[in-house]
C-alpha cells in the first residue's frame, strides 16, 4: 500500500493542541508513530526571568489555562519556601479549595474532550453547562474565569467574597447529583465501554520509565498522590481513588463489571473511571474544607506589592498534584527583584513521551480516543 | 462431545447476554435524556445566553463585583508615580507625568492603556497606591481598529509657556520658606 | 418523452396524457421529499438542542424555522474550489440519475403508486447500493489517507448491511405473499401492523432498520463516513454546492428507506376502514390520498426522529465494530428471523 506513512497536524481537529505526529500504518494499525510538540512554545520561564516576582505568578497562571491555580500553587509554595513566609491558616484553605474546584473543573473538561472523541454530544454540553458553574464561582471569588491571578506570596489577594461558601456548597450538590445523570448516560453505555475497554492499557513499566503521575498512573494501579504526603492535606480525609484493579474484589455491580469486562486494568475506560472518582473525592474534600475553614487573615500582612520586592537568595522545588499529575516548580533566587530562574515540571510531557509507545497496536479510529484519555495539555508541555 | 457441546451453549448464553444488555444500556441512555426532551424540572432547562439581547443574557452590572473588566484610571487621584507600568507583565501602560503648579499636584500627560496588549491580570490595580487605578466591569472592548483599543486617560501635553508658568509658582512657594 | 411513456406502461402504469409520470415526479420531489428535507433539518437541529439543553436555531424566522432555507441558500451560493472534468461531470451526472431513479418507486398512498410490481420494493434497496458506491468512490479519489480509508470502510459498512436488510425484506415478503406495494399495504391494516404480527416478524423489524443504519452509514453507525477526527473524511473537501446535493443525498437515502421501513412494517398508509368508506362514498379519492400520504409521512418522520434520538444520546461506534455488529449479531439474527417467519407462515 502506498499510503504507509500519514502525518497529523499540528493543527488537527482530534489532537489535543498543536502537536505533529507521523504515524507507520499498517493497514488501519499503527505500527509506529513520532511525536514532536514545541510548536506551543511561549517561553514563559524567560519571562519570568525580566519581569517582577509578581508578574511570575501572572506567567504560572498561563502555564496550562484549565488549570491555573496549580501552577500558582506550587510557584507561591516554592518561593515561600525560599523567603521563609508564613501562610495564615485561612489563607491555606481558601486556596485549596481553589485547587480542588480546580481539579473539578478540568476534569469536567476532559470529560467533555473524551465524549466529544467518541462522539457523543450531548454529554459535551451536559458537562461544559456545570463546567461554567465552576468558572462563575472562581469569577465570583477571584474577578477571573480562567486565569485567576488570585494566590499571593503569604496568602490570597482577598477574601472569600459574601456568598460563596453557600454557593461552593451549591456547587458540590449539583455535581453530585450530575454524576449520577452521567453514568446513566455515558459511562456505561455500552457502545462507549466498546470503544474503551481494553484500548491503549498503560502499563506499569512504562509508568515508570516515563515517570507519568497523577489520574493516568492510578488507573493502572500505580498508587501514588502527592496530596498524601502534603502537609496541606494533613487535616483532610480522603481516598486515592484508582480504577477496575481495586474493583476487581468489591461487591456489587462494579465488581462485577470489573470481573466480567473485557477490558483490562489501565486502559481508556479505566483512565475515564478514575478522573470520575476523583471528582467525588474532590467534593468530599471540598466539604471538609468549608466546614472546616478557621477564621483569620487572608494574607500575610508583611507582605505586599511593592515595585521593589526582593526574594533572598535561594533554591526550592515544590510539588504539589494538579489535575493531570505530579506539578513541580524549581525556583531559583539571586536576591533581585526578579527570578534568576523558574522551571516547571509538567505531568503532560511525561504521557507525551510514553505517547509512542503506548499507541503501538491500536488502530487509527482509537486514536482521537487514546489523546482525549491521556489528559494532554500542550500548553503545559511546551510552557 | 458432551464436552464440545457445553462450550457452545456458553457461548451462545454469552453472545444473547451482550446483545441484551448492549440492547438495555443503550435504551438507557435514550431514556435518561427523556427528561430534557419534556423539559422536567428546574435542572434541565436550556443555559444558552441571549446574549447580545440585553433581557435574556448577562449585562455588566450582572457580573460579580470583583470582575477584571476593562480598566479605567481616576486622573483626579493618579499620582504619575509609574509603578504599574512598571509591574505590568505586558507592558501595555505607558505613563508620562510632570510636576505641576504645587509640589503635591502631579499633571498626569500621558496614561496610555493600551487593550490589545493588556492580559486584565489586575497587577497594576493592586500596586496602585492612590487607588486610581480601578477594573470596571465592562468585558466589550472591541473596536475595529488596533489604534482604537488604547485607552487613554491622561490629561494631555502641555505647552512650554505653561510649564514656565508652573515652574514659576513652584518656585515662589518654596522661596518664602528659604527666607525665612 | 415517448419511451418513458412506453416504459410505464409496460410496467403496468397506464396514462393518457404523456406529461403525467414527469409531473408525478416533480410533485413527488418538490413538495414530498423537499419539504421532508427541511422540516426533518429543522426538527434535527430543534430536538438536538432540546436534548443538550440549548435553543437551536431562534433567529432566522419565527423560532428558527426558515434554518433549513437559510442553510440551503448559503450552501448553493458557494463555489467550490474543485472543477470537475468532463468525465467526473459525466459520472456525476449517471449516478445522481441513478440515486434519484427510485423517485418512481415510493409509495405515497394506495392510489399514488407509480411502479406497483413484483420488484418494487427492491428498487430503493438498489438506490441505497448507489448512494454507497457514490460514498466510496469519492473516498477512493482522495489522496489524503482519512479520505482512501474512508472510502475502503464505506464499501465494508455498506457490504455488511445489505444481507440482513435483504433478509428482512424476504421475511415480510413471505408474510404478505408478495413484493408489491399494494399487497404489503393490504396486508396490515390501520394498527395491525407487520411487525407486530408475531415475535419473528419484529425482530425482522429490529434487523432490517439496523441493516438500513448500517447501510447507509447513518448515525450512531456512521463511523465510516464521520467527517469528524480521523474516521471518515470521505467528503472533508466537499464544500458549497457540491456539499449541499451530497448531504441532500444522504438525506434521501435515509428518507427512502424509512418509507420502506413504514411501509413494510408499521402499518404502510393504512387508515382506517371505516374512514376510507366514508371518503369513498363523499367521491373524495383526493382526501383519501392526502390523508394516507400524511398519516405516512408522520410515521416515517417519527422513525426517523426516533433514529436520530438514539444518535444523538449515544456515541459513536468503531467502524470495524459496526461490520461486526451487522455480520456477526444482524445476519444470525435475521436467518433466525427468516426461519421462523417461514415456519409461522406455514402453519
């Protein structure tokens, strides 16, 4: 056949962002595929570099769009860790129930990506209506949807507006009651669990040869979570949620499923039911966080934005679990105004780099369906 | 025989269970987006916005009060001092001030915002001092021309003769304390 | 015009007047299928948003119903950027006369049959064939791998879906006793429909819509000829005019089988007894046909729309899925259905 070799993209409607890929087919097969990204390159950590200590937190909120307050995070957390300031207790909670909105709303968003692969759209609007519900509390709280530019070093730039406990509390019910309505529609539906079942599983060699982390790791039973380890989860109770390996003995319908599918532990639905658990742990946190939220100062009040802010001169690297995986963030400190150095370490690059290995075998219809599972963001990527 | 036999009756027992719960899940599904057909409940009514229709959609005055919307600056409390041009990540700010007829009053010539550039991050709304600097809630910036999305707010250049006249006034002011 | 008159009247159409076959025919186009056309896009796009809790067109007429019109209008006024050749127009040209031919064979109503025979209900069958061969050869002219695989997998879907239909025509076939229109409809009544004469007979039901899905490539068994992602893009570069007579294709091949559906099955024109008596002692052979052609066209509009629901609630299956589907659960089910039609018929 002479048609053997077919070149994606960059620009491809079933890609995740702009990414080129060249895949050996062998019939409807592929035998082999070259990934290359970079074309999403903005050079965000040289910018960091010339401007202030405060425009870097507006460039950690450019990192990855859907999911701005992780990298917020861990930059506020680095470079806390480097000057030495202290977080006010309130201050720690407000912002992480930012980061679990967060993780809700971005796997919302996968959620829409993975239905619109398999293409089933009305799940795509089911999940973007209750997406926006999200985006209109971090609206109400920090002033932005998207790029919330609402974390300080010390603190948060304000406190919780009137209103938006109750409505958080709105927010967890709604989704709650929403899963529901998607597993009824989607989840199991048998043509869906055809297309995913036992396509692309993810190994565990692989897991660590790559270094994956985060939802893609769990469902394959790697079970890790930076938020266990964390000290700002110390006081929160909570799973780590994983897939079919931890149904296999349960009771009831979902060992059941487990035991008589055809699929296998890592695969795209097992990837599908992870990010679905992790969005009811993330309303089970959020619950405690709300009931649990102590009174005091939203900021450290030695701190403010001043045009001369110097760091002391340092050397950090913090972690902490968005979305997609493992966010790490190494800041490096001369004493000036501005950074001396600022890297980012982003889950996405390591399923990028297990991408060809993991989509040898399947065929070419899988595709869409194997990019949407693995959760990839280029915008993360190529920083 | 007996054996090869049983094998098939699975089999077959196998292939009409798929089919039938395939059949189910499928119903399923249909059915339980039965309620948006018929439009049961408060839920599952439709979420599209109007907009620009001003009765059926969001209008500015709708939005949260803490909205980073299109920035406006009070010249009347502008004190020239530069510091958000100098935090603004895009460096979409351009200020250009002078000393006026008094020490304390700072004429503000030039305060250039220029939207195209500008990423409604609110750095420069927090290290405003005077806090004349303010997000207005405003989200319709477009125009059709790139020259039409710098806002500005200064006051405007002033003549030569009139920057005399102020350096004049500044100076009898601070005479009469050097005399004395 | 002489031969098409000679033609009809060797197939047992008898007319006077040589105009009336061709005035049937345009009737038939422009105020049955035309129509259909639009009001089932508007209702598409209406009930989908229902579903996915928008509003769906609101703004070109009174809640969006001149969409279909605004859409036609736009399609037709866009040139498309590939210039045939003379023998693609040529091609073009046999295979729309070939798609459209079984224009002729729909049955509108007890009195407005054009071909009433033995092979009548074969006939929309083969233009369904076409519209597939169409759909492949389109494919098989890109250059683009999308579009060749595209082509390759609509010749597969369509292969798989013609043997279960066939099957489920010959099941109804040996209920009714014969092919023809008229003896399919006389054999249902106003609610004794086919399919619910006995269990075999719907599960040929079941089977000849699924193999017509399959067929035909509609949604949710479209993964041949998806224009989405990587599946089918067999007419990605179809654009403007070119673009408006392919979906108006598809949509006919999609209408025409769900009038053989309803004709087969669900109860043909059939109104009931007493009704038709009273329009026959009125002199009312007008009425008559009006009121059957709509209460038809109800019934295949609800069958489509019907189809469309469960597109629109479900995804999308593979394409090798989908031939597995219609070889592996269709064919045995429909011998089983064939079979079992043949001994009820019997006893």
């Amino acid at each position: 056949m002479s048609r053997k070799d077919w070149s994606i993209g960059p620009l491809h409607t079933s890609l995740p962002g702009p990414m080129h890929m060249v895949l050996k087919l062998h019939g409807e097969i592929i035998d082999a595929c070259q990934v290359e990204t970079g074309f999403l390159h903005r050079g965000l950590e040289k910018q960091c570099e010339l401007h202030s200590w405060h425009a870097a937190l507006f460039y950690a909120d450019h990192l990855d769009p859907e999911g701005a307050v992780f990298s917020e995070l861990v930059l506020c957390l680095a470079v806390e860790e480097i000057a030495g300031i202290m977080v006010p207790e309130r201050a720690q909670s407000i912002r992480l129930v930012l980061v679990e909105l967060g993780r809700i709303s971005s796997h919302l968003a996968f959620m829409a990506r993975m239905a619109r692969s398999v293409g089933s759209e009305t799940i795509v609007h089911y999940v973007l209506r209750d997406r926006e519900r999200i985006l209109d509390l971090f609206e109400l709280l920090t002033g932005a949807r998207v790029s919330l530019n609402f974390l300080r070093y010390g603190g948060v730039k304000g406190d919780v507006t009137d209103g938006f406990i109750e409505r958080v509390l709105d927010v967890c019910d709604l989704i709650r009651f929403r899963m529901k309505e998607y597993n009824d529609i989607f989840t199991f539906n048998a043509i869906f669990l055809k297309r995913t079942l036992g396509v692309a599983p993810l190994s565990v060699e692989l897991i660590e040869q790559a270094g994956i982390t985060g939802p893609n790791a769990r469902a394959s039973g790697v079970r890790e979570d930076s938020r266990k380890g964390s000290p700002l989860y110390q006081a929160l109770e909570f799973d780590i949620p994983s897939g079919k390996s931890e149904d296999f003995f349960a009771q009831g319908w979902r060992g059941l499923l487990a035991r008589t599918s055809k699929g296998c532990v890592g695969d795209v639905h097992d990837r599908f039911l992870v990010r679905l658990r992790e969005m009811t742990q993330s309303i089970e946190i959020l619950r405690q966080l709300v009931a649990q939220m102590p009174l005091g100062v939203y900021q450290n009040t030695s701190i403010h934005i001043d045009r001369n802010y110097p760091i002391p001169p340092g050397e950090s690297y913090q972690r902490m679990e968005s979305a997609r995986g493992r966010l790490g963030c190494h800041v490096v400190s001369d004493g000036q105004n501005f950074p001396g150095r600022i890297q980012f370490s982003t889950p996405t690059r390591a399923s990028l780099w297990a991408l060809p290995q993991l989509v040898r075998g399947i065929r070419i219809e899988d595709l869409p369906v194997v990019l949407a599972s693995l959760d990839l963001s280029i915008a993360e990527a190529d920083r | 025989m007996m054996y090869f036999r049983r094998s098939v009756f699975i089999a077959l027992f196998w292939y009409l269970h798929s089919i039938v719960k395939s059949s189910l899940s499928i119903a399923g599904s249909c059915f339980a987006t039965l309620p948006y057909l018929l439009r049961i409940g408060e839920s599952r009514k439709e979420v599209t916005d109007g907009y620009p229709d001003p009765i059926s959609s969001k209008t500015a005055d709708d939005l949260p009060p803490r909205s980073r919307g299109l920035l406006f600056n009070d010249i009347e409390r502008c004190t020239g001092c530069g510091d958000c041009e100098h935090v603004c990540p895009a460096g979409c700010i351009e200020v250009a001030s002078e000393p006026g007829a008094h020490d304390s009053r700072i004429w503000v010539s030039v305060f250039d915002v220029d939207f195209s550039r500008c990423v409604f991050c609110g750095l420069c709304v927090d290290i405003c001092q005077p806090m004349s600097l303010v997000h207005t809630r405003q989200y319709e910036g477009a125009a059709y021309q790139l020259e039409d999305l710098v806002a500005s707010f200064g006051r405007g250049q002033v003549t030569e003769e009139q920057r005399e006249k102020w350096h004049l006034a500044r100076q009898r002011l601070s005479a009469p304390q050097e005399g004395a | 015009m002489n031969w098409v008159f000679l033609w009809l009247r060797a197939l047992g159409f008898s007319a006077t007047v040589p105009g009336i076959p061709l005035i049937a025919l345009a009737c038939i186009s422009l105020f049955v299928i035309l129509p259909s056309c639009a009001l089932i896009a508007y209702l598409d796009r209406k009930l989908s948003a229902d579903l996915q809790a928008r509003v769906g067109p609101c703004r070109t007429g009174y809640r969006g119903m001149l969409q279909p019109v605004a859409d036609c209008v736009k399609l037709l006024q866009k040139n498309s950027m590939h210039s045939q050749t003379l023998g693609e127009l040529l091609w073009m040209l046999l295979h729309t006369m070939a798609l459209y031919a079984s224009l002729a064979a729909i049955p509108l109503g007890s009195l407005a049959m054009m071909v009433d025979t033995q092979m009548s209900v074969f006939i929309p069958f083969w233009s369904a064939l076409v519209l597939a061969l169409g759909t492949m050869l389109l494919g098989l002219g890109q250059y683009t791998t999308p579009g060749w695989l595209g082509g390759i997998r609509t010749a597969a879907q369509s292969l798989a879906g013609t043997f279960p239909s066939l099957i489920g025509i010959l099941c109804v076939g040996m209920h009714a006793g014969s092919f023809r229109w008229s003896a399919l409809a006389a054999s249902q009544g106003f609610l004794h429909w086919t399919m619910f004469a006995h269990p075999f007979l719907l599960l040929a039901f079941v089977v000849f819509v699924g193999g017509g899905l399959v067929l035909l490539a509609i949604a949710p068994l479209d993964g041949g000829l998806a224009m989405s992602d990587i599946h089918g893009g067999v007419a990605v570069h179809v654009t403007g005019r070119q673009l408006a007579l392919f979906q108006f294709g598809r949509f006919y091949g999609f209408f025409i089988w769900s009038v053989m559906t309803v004709v087969l099955f669900m109860g043909a024109w059939r109104i009931p007894e007493s009704l038709r008596s009273w329009f026959l002692a009125l002199d009312a052979e007008v009425c008559i046909s009006v009121v059957e052609l709509t209460w038809l066209l109800l019934k295949t509009y609800v069958l489509m729309l019907f189809i469309l629901w469960i597109a629109r609630a479900n995804p999308r299956a593979r394409v090798d899925q989908i031939t597995d589907f219609s070889w592996g659960v269709l064919g045995p089910l429909a011998l089983v259905a064939l079979v079992g039609t043949a001994f009820w018929t019997m006893v």
